[in-house]
C-alpha cells in the first residue's frame, strides 16, 4: 500500500470524512501530499511565510491551468520570489522607520531584480494576458493545447485529471500484455532518479541540469540528495 492509499484509508475512517465520495476524498488526500512536497521547495521560510506561498501557490493554480510538471516548477519559483520581495519588502519598512526614512540602497535594488525576474516568469507563463481580452476561440484553441499537452504527458496514466475542471476521470485500457516494470524515477511518492543524484555527486551535472530534467526547483535537488541519496550511501558503506 503506497502512502496516497494509507492516507486515504486513515481519513475514510474519520467522522468528517464519512460523507465525502471516494473521488472527493481522494482529491483531499492528493491534495494534502502535494502540499507535503511544495512545503519542501519553501525550505527557510517562516511559518506565516510558507502559509502565505501556499496561499499564492493555490490561488495561481485555481487562476491558471498549469498542469505540467516544467510548469509547476516555475510557478513555485514564482512563488519563492514573491515571499522573497514582501520579506525584503518589510526589512526596508523596519529600517525606514528605526533610521528616520533612511531606505537601503542595496535592498531597493534587489526588489528591481527580484520584480523583473517575477515579471519574465509570469510572461513565460501567460499570466499577463487580460483575460477580458481573450476571445471564446482563443480561449477554447488555449485550453485544446494545454489539454492535448496534458494527455501526450500522461499517455501511460489510467486516472487523469480535467484541465478545465480539475475533476479526475478513468481510462480504460488493455493490461493483458503489460509487465510491470520498477519505476526509476519515485522513491515511493517521493520524485527521486538514483543515476541524476550520482551524475550530480560526480559534477558530470549541475544542480540546474538536474533540477530541468526533473521539473523542480534546485531547492529540492538539495533536499532529496542530502536526505536520501548520501544517507543511504552511508548505510551502505
């Protein structure tokens, strides 16, 4: 039983829980792992900042139709800056205030810097589009793209989600000449690719290489290669 499955099964044994289908409770469950794994690319952030990144994560998504993984990345990155710019945003206030409207030069222009590269990802991810704008064709050739995009990425899946409405739905297919095969690239539900971490520990790939190739953020790649890749290198010494 894999750790969607067990969360899932704990739930369904809950009193809140009991009225919900299982395709509503499942999108809970899937929900709750997700944000288990955002909460690990918005490492070093306080407690009412990552709320906050949550918040601006889900709010995008719900806004948008961001649905594959190079996508998501840079929406997280996106996030990252922005609690980043209100952070630096309140140590200026705080020094304004404690040294009689003095305004540190260095920080206002990290705030420039910060706000063109936020600027260049919501280009790159069309977010600066007026939407009253769009007209119904535009609109509808956008969302035909994004959903054949979609189903091209999970060709091999049997359960996908609707771009449009975000209500999953199953695929029925022909396993009788399938074999299952060992996936490399999850440790369980973690997203992890043992060779990636070695090539990283070798220097044959930067942490940018390997953060592209897996759709993530380089905050991540340090974190699966501290806390799983060298921890289990040292148990098999």
């Amino acid at each position: 039983m894999n750790n969607r499955e067990a969360l899932f099964n704990r739930k369904r044994g809950l009193k809140q829980y009991q009225k919900l289908s299982d395709e509503e409770l499942f999108k809970i469950v899937d929900r709750e792992l997700e944000e288990t794994e955002l909460k690990k690319s918005f490492i070093g952030f306080k407690d009412q900042e990552l709320e906050r990144a949550l918040s601006l994560y889900y709010k995008y998504l719900d806004e948008n139709s961001f649905e594959n993984l190079a996508e998501k990345s840079s929406l997280i990155t996106l996030v990252y800056l922005e609690i980043l710019k209100e952070r630096i945003q309140e140590f200026i206030k705080k020094e304004e205030i404690e040294k009689n409207g003095a305004i540190p030069l260095q920080m206002a222009e990290k705030i420039l810097e910060i706000d063109t590269q936020i600027m260049e990802i919501k280009e790159k991810l069309s977010m600066l589009k007026d939407k009253n704008d769009s007209t119904f064709v535009k609109t509808w050739e956008e969302l035909k793209k994004k959903a054949l995009t979609y189903y091209n990425e999970h060709a091999g899946c049997t359960t996908v989600k609707c771009p449009h409405c975000q209500k999953l739905f199953n695929l029925l297919m022909d396993v009788s000449n399938l074999t299952p095969e060992k996936c490399s690239f999850f440790r369980g539900t973690t997203l992890y690719n043992e060779k990636l971490m070695k090539l990283y520990e070798e220097k044959r790939l930067t942490i940018d290489e390997v953060a592209e190739i897996l759709g993530v953020h380089p905050k991540y790649i340090n974190f699966i290669f501290e806390n799983i890749y060298l921890k289990e290198k040292i148990r098999n010494v």
